[in-house]
C-alpha cells in the first residue's frame, strides 16, 4: 500500500478523483460524528463521567452543518483542489482539538484522534500539504498540554479493562481502526476504477493505431493499384472489339463481367481514397434513409453471389440524411461476413424510429463462438482461420463508434448469428456542403 498516497491524490487543478476523495472525506465525517456522539454518551451515562454537554454538543451540530453544507456543495461542483481538501480536513481538526479542549487536552485518551487526520491527509495530499497538515496537528496537540479544561479520571491503569483511561483508549482505538479501514478500502476501490478506466484508454489507444496502420495501409495500397486497374479496364474494353472473341458469346458475356468487376475495385480505391484525404460528409450525396439503403442493397445484391436475401424497411425511411461512403462499407462489410457465414441465406431488417437507425443482419450460419463474442471487436479475433482475419468487424464498430452508435452480435437460438447496427440520425445529418 506504499503507492497509495501518490495514486490517490487529487491533482492541484481539481479531477475526478479529488471529487471522490472529498465525498469519501464527507462519509467518513457522518461516521466520525456518529461515533463522537456515541462516545460522549456512554463516557456520560457508562462511565459516569462528568463532560461540559452544552459545549461539546455546539461542535458536533457545528461538524453536521459543516458536513450537510460540504455535501451540497460538492454535489454541483465536480473539481476538487488538495488546497479544498486540505481546509476539509483542517476543520476535522479544529473541532477535534475543541472537543479535547472540553474534556481533558492531551490526558484525554482520544487525542490520538489526531492520527487519523494525519494518515487520511497523507493519503489524499501531496506532501507540502500533508507536512503542513502535521505541523498543525503537533501545535494542537502541544497546545492542549497547557490550555485545556481538566478531566477527571483516576490513574488506575493496573486495573486493565476496568480502568477508565484504558476503557477510553480501547474506544479510541475501535473508532480509529473503523475509519482507517473505511477510507483505505474506498481509496482502493477509486484506485481500481481509475486503473479500469486507463486500461481502456489504453486498449482504445491500440485500437486506433491499428486504424491508423491499416488506412496508411490501405492508402498506399490504393494509389498502386490505381495504374494496373486503369490498364485492366482500357484492355477488356479493347478486347470487346476482337473479331475472334466478338465471335464468341460466352466469352464476351465473361468480359463484360470481368470489366463490371475492375470498375467495382476501381471505386472501391476511388473511396479509399477519397476518405483518407477528406473527412466524413465532404463528398456525401443528398439522399433518404429509404434511398440510401435501398441503393446499398442494390448494389450488393447484384455483386455477391447470394442465393436468397430478404430485406425489409419499417418506420420513418423518407428522413432526409447524406449518404457516406464509409457507412455504405461497413453496412456491406457486415454484409459480406454473414454471407460468408451462411451463403444460402442473408437477411437485413432496418427500422427508423425515434430518431434512431437499427439494422438487423441475420444468417443461418454456425454463430459466434464464446470466445469471439467475449472478445468482439478486438482486431484479428476470427473464426476464418486466415493470417489478418477479424480486421471487417473490428473496423465496422469502430466506424459505429465513430458516428455515435453501436455495433452488437448474438448467436439466434435456432442458429445462425444477429449482428446489429444501431446509430443515431443525427450523424447522418445532411452537410453544409452535401451535393444533391
């Protein structure tokens, strides 16, 4: 637990976890109070103790309106400074050095009381603050051994429990331990949600480099094989006029498929592109949900050897959005893996409601195993078996984060898989410049 003080202090300009410390700091007060009023009352009516009740009672309603007036106040205020929390903790010991000034100084067993604020200020401050905090504490403490209303107890240590001092001590000690291990186990608990939250920035960090690598990747990949497709295309198109393949209607219908194919990789490096040299919404088209599904469908549809595809629409589809070509490829992308998965069969629900777009992908192929549902999204996580697989869905909920939305997958009872999309329309909001 030696690293727990410089982990858990907040930082000087105010953060999260100074705002978690000073609603720790404020529990722990409601306990503190809760134990004072405890310990007054049985030293009074247990012990038979006479204490000055008028004064001691004045601080601990002084301690609850200080605690109620912290709490509603940091229920606003989300940043909390070590100089806020350093004065929270001053008070502590202002109203502790009162209550002992009531009732004995520094004789009164409870004065190690002080320690507590010594251990929770070194825990929570930096140090400038905590060795302040200290030097506070022994002038209190050196303080009370010359002011302080006397307590009247009899030196009766040998008598072990039975004496009043050790009676007062072992309460100061259960009071102590209490809080002590209250604030650690809540510290711990900060420090474990803190390193949660930093190892998904960090697993978010990987992602978006390997989304870096593999556009650079992509780019350069692109701009080579812009030449030699421009060559395919200019000799298929050459070949259609040879008289001896012009007398063949097999051949040329093959041509003319092959062609239709290289002007698809074509395009496909044209977006590739045209989306690693311009950001989203730029070169978008004016269209509707209805359309621009409609469109997708269509072209993937014709370009994938599906034996049977159902689609259906529901709910607000004449919304007007602009259509992008990086949500156009991860919808086929997704496409594609549930066509892989079950050639037979694809099915594609999309419903628009509520300014919502959810699409539904369906297939009857063999699911998702346990271990790619646990890990889905993680790059190179794939049940094909081939040397970069699992990139597809990996990037296609990353596009879905991009934009706002999410990506889900389940196995369907009966078998098969369901991947769902689902992204808010204000995404897909027309730009500025969106040309019809």
């Amino acid at each position: 637990m030696k690293d727990v003080p410089e982990r858990t202090r907040a930082s000087g300009g105010g953060d999260a976890v100074g705002h978690k410390n000073m609603r720790q700091l404020i529990q722990l007060r409601w306990i503190a109070i809760v134990g004072q009023i405890v310990t007054i009352a049985v030293v009074t009516l247990g012990f038979g103790v006479a204490l000055p009740l008028p004064q001691m009672a004045q601080m601990v309603v002084l301690l609850i309106a200080f605690n109620i007036g912290s709490q509603l106040r940091w229920q606003e205020r989300p940043q909390v400074s070590d100089r806020e929390i350093f004065v929270a903790l001053l008070v502590d010991v202002a109203v502790l050095t009162a209550q002992l000034y009531f009732s004995g100084g520094s004789s009164n067993p409870f004065a190690f009381l002080y320690l507590l604020q010594v251990i929770l200020g070194a825990m929570l401050l930096k140090a400038h603050w905590t060795w302040l905090l200290v030097a506070i504490t022994v002038s209190c403490f050196a303080g009370l051994t010359m002011l302080s209303q006397p307590l009247h107890l009899p030196l009766d240590h040998d008598l072990g429990l039975g004496s009043h001092y050790v009676q007062g001590m072992l309460l100061c000690f259960v009071l102590n331990v209490t809080l002590l291990v209250a604030s650690i186990t809540r510290i711990r608990s900060n420090v474990q949600e803190r390193d949660a939250h930093l190892a998904d920035l960090r697993q978010s960090a990987v992602e978006h480099e390997h989304i870096v690598r593999m556009g650079l990747l992509a780019s350069g990949a692109a701009h080579e094989l812009g030449t030699p497709l421009a060559t395919l295309d200019v000799i298929l198109g050459d070949w259609q006029y040879v008289p001896a393949l012009r007398g063949s209607p097999e051949l040329l219908q093959e041509m003319v498929e092959m062609q239709a194919q290289v002007k698809r990789c074509k395009r496909i490096v044209s977006d590739i592109l045209q989306s690693a040299g311009e950001t989203r919404g730029e070169f978008s088209v004016k269209t509707t949900v209805a359309d621009f599904l409609h469109q997708i469908v269509s072209d993937w549809r014709s370009s994938r050897p599906v034996v049977a595809f159902d689609y259906a629409q529901h709910g607000e589809a004449d919304l007007a959005i602009a259509g992008d070509s990086t949500l156009q490829q991860m919808i086929c992308n997704v496409l594609d893996n549930a066509l892989e998965a079950s050639p037979q069969w694809v099915g594609l629900d999309a419903l628009c409601v509520d300014g919502q777009l959810t699409l539904t992908v369906t297939d009857q192929g063999p699911g998702f195993s346990p271990q790619m549902l646990a890990q889905l999204g993680r790059p190179y996580q794939s049940s094909k078996g081939r040397p970069g697989g699992g990139l597809g869905l990996f990037l296609s909920i990353n596009v879905a984060k991009t934009l706002g939305g999410t990506l889900t997958a389940q196995n369907r009872p009966e078998g098969g898989a369901i991947v769902r999309l689902s992204l808010p329309l204000s995404a897909l909001t027309i730009a500025p410049h969106a040309r019809p």
